[in-house]
C-alpha cells in the first residue's frame, strides 16, 4: 500500500506535520478563507441583530389585543427577553468550548441526551433555518414598503428575488459572502443605535407615518398575554445560536474566535431591544396600518427626509441579508446529518470553495415555496418560527446540563444552574406559543417537526441495512486468483471508498479478467489514511492499494490526474468502477453518484476502458 498527496500549485501547498509531505492547504491557511471575529459577526449574526426590526412588534401586536395603553409593556417584556438572551449567550459560549466541531443543538443533544433527542434538535433546527430566511425576507419587503408604499402589491415578487441573489452569492463560499456582508452589517447596527440614540435625545417623535388605527381591546390584559407577548417577542433571540453551529468555519483559535463573536452579538442585540422599546413605551408607538414599528421609530427619530429612506433602505438589506445565516448554518447541519447516515451523502459533498453545494440548494428552494405559501406575510412566520427555536434552545440547555452532572468539573453547579435555567424558560416560551399559536400556523411545526424525525430514522435505518449487506467494518474474505490469469501490458484500476463487499466482489472480477491490478482509494486526512491502511493490512487481498490524500475534500479530479497519469505510461488501462445499485428506483438520491460521474468524466477526458460493475443490494 503506498500513499500519494494530491499536488497542485506549490504555492497552495503546505508541510504535513505527521509525514513531512506538501500538502495541499486546506480553507482557512494560507489563503485565510476562513473567519476573523469580526467575519463570523457578519455572516453567522446578522439574523440575530436583524431580529429586532420584527420582535418588539411582534410582542407589541399581541399586547394590541388588550388595548393601546398595554403596548407600553412591551419596555418590562423586552428587558426580561434581555436576561434571557443573556443567560443563553453565556451557555452558548458553553456549547462552543464543550462542541467544537459545531452541529449547536444538534451536536449536545446527540452527544448528551441520546439519538431520539439528536434526531428532535437536528429537525428543529432545520424548521429554524428555513423560516429563517423566510421571515427575514418577509421582514425586508415589508419594512421596505413601509418607506415605498408602491412595492406593497410586490412583496412576494421582493421576497423570491432575495431569495435568488442570496443563492448564487452562497455558492461561492460563505467566507466570501462574509466579506461582502461586513459593510451591510455594519451600516444596519450604526443605522438602528442611532435611530435609539436621536430618538432618545428628542422631546418627541419628530414625524409620524402609517394610517391611525383604532385598536379596541378584545381580551383582558391576563398573565397568558403577557406569556404570549414574551414568547412573540422572543423570536429576537433567533439565530444566537449559529455561532455555536459554525465554529469549524471560525480562523485558529476557533473557540476562543466564535466566544469572542458570541459576546459580542449578545451586547450589541441586548442595547438595540431595550434602546427600541424605551423608544415605544416613551413615544407611545402602537401598530398602524401600512407600516412597521420600527419604521415609525425611523420616522419618529429623523422625520420623513433623505435619512428616513437612507435608514429604512438600510434597514431592509440588513434583514435581507440576515438570511444568509442560514445559507451558512443549514447546509454544515445537513452535512452532519448527511456523515451520520441520517441524510443522503451528498448533502455531505463539498466543492473547493468550500460549499455544501446541495444544502445551499435546499435551503433556498424551501424558503422560496414557504414565502409563497404565505404572501410574503412576515406575521403568518413568525408563530412557527419561534417554536423550532425554542425547540433547539431547549434541547441544547438541557443537553449542557447533563454535560455538567457527567463530568462535574470546578463549579459545575453554578454551570448546572445557568443552562438549567436557560432550558426552562425557553421550553416555557416554545410550550406558550404551540398552543396559544396553534390555529394561527404553530399546527404546521407540531406535523413537519415529526415528520422530518421520521424522515432522518428511515434514512438512518436503510443506510444501517445497506452497511450490513456490504459487511462494512468486518474483513472479507481473500480474493482467489485464477491460475495463469495475468496478461502483460494490461492494467486495471479499481477507485474504491474503503472495504467492504463490493470491494471484495470488484477485486475478484479483476482477477477473473486478468492483468495487473491496483486499488486506489482518496482520503481527506491522515486520519483515516491510516484507518484505511490498517484495514487493508487485516485483508491483504494480494493487491496493492494506492491512497491520494487531498485535504480540499474532493475525489473526482484526484482520481482523473491519477489515472490519466497510469494510462500515459503505456499500459492498456481498464478502470473497473463498482456502482451500487439499490432495491428500488426511490432509494437511488441516498447514494452519491461518483462512480457513475467518474464515469463520464473517463470517457470525455480520456482514452480509457471503463467498465461499471454493479453490486445489486437485496430486496
């Protein structure tokens, strides 16, 4: 067995520590693809900090139904939001210490409450992701016709093109994309401090937009309001977990790096919430008809001049943009789930950029049907947005605190107290939302959330069947080679992903065919080189295997320079590709399709033999 790193250019290389070899520079040395802070601000927090155009409105809608004069509660609900967000920023820089490798809620609750739990996180957060850049795209549009009232009929139109723009900038790598969301982010935090800070230096608001509304009280004013204006109000807290979830995306030291982002979006979401609803109990804000609340706080700060459109234009590409914390966390969730066998693998496939090309696909294909389905109508998101936070937010809490009772390091019940409160009041808020909610959209969460549980245990289980039928981690039986079966001058290259049955049935259609044969098989780390090395040498079939390790992650070019190389020598080349062939047509998307990619790549860019050999699994 021999090892071949995968060379490009030089100047992209770098010097394994374990062998000595150049390697090709894996994303985030060299080129310093992946985030500072301040990056990591940009790409992973703009959700969160875009959240305060529609959460004080939300709590302040509800408190609406018990008369104008109780909106001015919105100032204590938003304060005790705070603490809350507070408690969880502080877990939160738990999670990212205890989990590294990212996943958020997903990775505690797998790691510390079991599969079941892991299997609810996962599904929770995939609802979250996509309602994410729905509700934030809806929020733009609307708070954009707040200041263009002729762009009201277009709010889906709106919604749907941001849709697009946001794909086709994910597609080139979420590090590019936070270079190009620095500015946004920036301009929307400088754009809502000052609005709180003109605001709070004026007398009184210095104009007024939208049409008077006369808010009659249908319901008294009663602790499961205010539960249900806290909990509307707490989809501000939405997307404080993304950080959590993209620490591997983060530049060396990443913990430290994503803690530090962490801090720093919990101090700048907790001034602008409070800011704002001091601004609303102060000035006496309530909905009006054709506009948003924070955009009568613009108006209210500025008057209705050049710095109202500049401010709500800025406004809206902030809460466009935000969604793509979720272009950037959807698809490494769908990965992890993709490497534990919970997904089809290719949402675990990734291009040089690196992109989880079909995660990014499925994550704007989503929230494209759902803004359809709703009209583009931010207040129809919301009740179902929050509860797959909520959900998540639990999860993760309650996971940390059966961390801390595990290990029980120094103060660990003092860390005990901290995510135990923290599960408590978020399942509260989620518990207060499914059912006071329930008939405005939570029903749709309560059936999707299941479903999609049910969806990643089948998956899970056909994948446990396919691995037993090919006997993946037992050692096959040793190939037999005919007698006198060699022929001079031909050679046969098997590309395989590891050992299993398939690779034993391909070495022995190789042996019946004669000639020289050779396996080779590309490894993304020294890791599982090693792995591999050391299963090959518990089967020894009596043929060589040849590994090219290629940090960047991709097999196909790998596998062509190797065997464009073999065929330039001379020899007669059959490459003998062994594709899987499931028991029914509707298993098929779960296998990647390398071999048959490979495939077409041979016969395109070369001049060799290619013969697919099919492995039919039982029915």
């Amino acid at each position: 067995m021999t090892t071949v790193p995968y060379q490009q250019d030089p100047a992209k290389t770098r010097r394994s520590p374990l062998s000595g070899r150049r390697l090709q520079l894996r994303h985030g040395e060299g080129d310093k693809r992946h985030l500072t802070s301040l990056q990591g601000l940009s790409a992973l927090s703009l959700d969160a900090l875009s959240s305060v155009a529609y959460g004080p409105e939300a709590a302040a809608l509800v408190l609406a139904g018990a008369g104008a004069a109780a909106v001015a509660l919105t100032l204590p609900i938003t304060i005790a939001i705070a603490v809350l967000l507070l408690i969880l920023v502080f877990s939160y820089r738990q999670v990212i210490a205890a989990h590294p490798d990212g996943g958020g809620s997903y990775g505690v609750a797998k790691a510390e409450l079991g599969r079941r739990a892991g299997l609810l996180a996962a599904a929770a957060l995939v609802v979250d992701y996509v309602l994410t850049i729905a509700v934030s795209l809806a929020a733009a549009a609307a708070n954009l016709a707040s200041a263009f009232p002729v762009l009201r009929p277009y709010l889906v139109e709106t919604c749907l093109a941001g849709v697009l723009l946001l794909t086709v900038i994910n597609l080139f790598g979420v590090s590019d994309s936070a270079r190009f969301l620095m500015l946004p982010m920036s301009l929307f935090v400088v754009s809502v401090l000052g609005v709180v800070a003109v605001g709070l230096a004026r007398s009184g608001p210095a104009a007024t937009v939208g049409t008077t509304e006369q808010i009659v009280a249908t319901e008294a004013l009663t602790v499961m309001l205010i539960l249900r204006a806290f909990s509307s109000g707490c989809s501000s807290l939405t997307g404080i977990e993304a950080i959590a979830n993209g620490v591997p995306m983060f530049r060396k030291p990443r913990v430290k790096r994503a803690q530090h982002t962490e801090l720093m979006l919990g101090a700048l979401l907790a001034t602008m919430l409070i800011g704002l609803a001091v601004l609303i109990r102060r000035d006496h804000v309530v909905p009006r008809e054709g506009v948003t609340i924070l955009a009568q706080l613009v108006a209210g700060s500025y008057g209705t001049g050049w710095a109202f459109y500049g401010t709500n234009i800025v406004v809206a590409l902030g809460l466009g943009l935000a969604a793509n914390t979720s272009f950037g966390g959807l698809p490494v969730l769908l990965s992890l789930l993709a490497k534990d066998r919970r997904l089809p693998s290719l949402f675990a496939l990734r291009t040089e950029r690196p992109v989880y090309r079909y995660g990014v696909a499925v994550a704007g294909l989503l929230a494209a049907i759902l803004l359809i389905a709703v009209d583009g109508d931010p207040q129809r998101l919301i009740p179902m947005f929050a509860i797959g936070v909520f959900i998540g937010f639990t999860m993760s809490q309650g996971g940390m605190v059966k961390h801390w009772h595990r290990l029980r390091p120094p103060r660990w019940r003092r860390d005990m107290l901290l995510n135990g409160t923290g599960a408590l009041l978020t399942c509260v808020a989620a518990l207060v939302l499914l059912v006071s909610k329930f008939t405005e959209g939570a029903w749709a969460v309560a059936i999707v959330i299941p479903l999609l549980i049910l969806l990643f245990a089948r998956i899970e289980r056909y994948y446990g069947e396919v691995a037993a039928e090919l006997e993946i981690g037992a050692v096959p039986a040793r190939p037999a080679r005919p007698p006198a079966a060699d022929r001079p001058g031909k050679k046969i290259i098997i590309p395989v992903g590891g050992i299993d049955a398939a690779t034993q049935r391909s070495v022995s259609a190789a042996m019946a065919l004669g000639g020289e044969i050779v396996l080779v098989s590309v490894c993304f780390t020294e890791e599982s080189r090693r792995a591999l090395h050391e299963a090959w040498d518990r089967w020894d079939p009596g043929v060589p295997l040849e590994v090219i390790v290629n940090p960047a992650r991709t097999v196909i070019h790998p596998l062509l320079d190797y065997i464009r190389q073999v065929d330039e020598s001379g020899s007669w080349t059959v490459v003998l590709i062994p594709i899987l062939e499931p028991r029914h047509f509707r298993y098929r998307f779960l296998h990647n399709q390398r071999g048959l990619l490979l495939a077409a790549a041979l016969r395109e860019r070369s001049d060799v033999v290619v013969c697919l050999l099919p492995f039919h699994l039982r029915p």
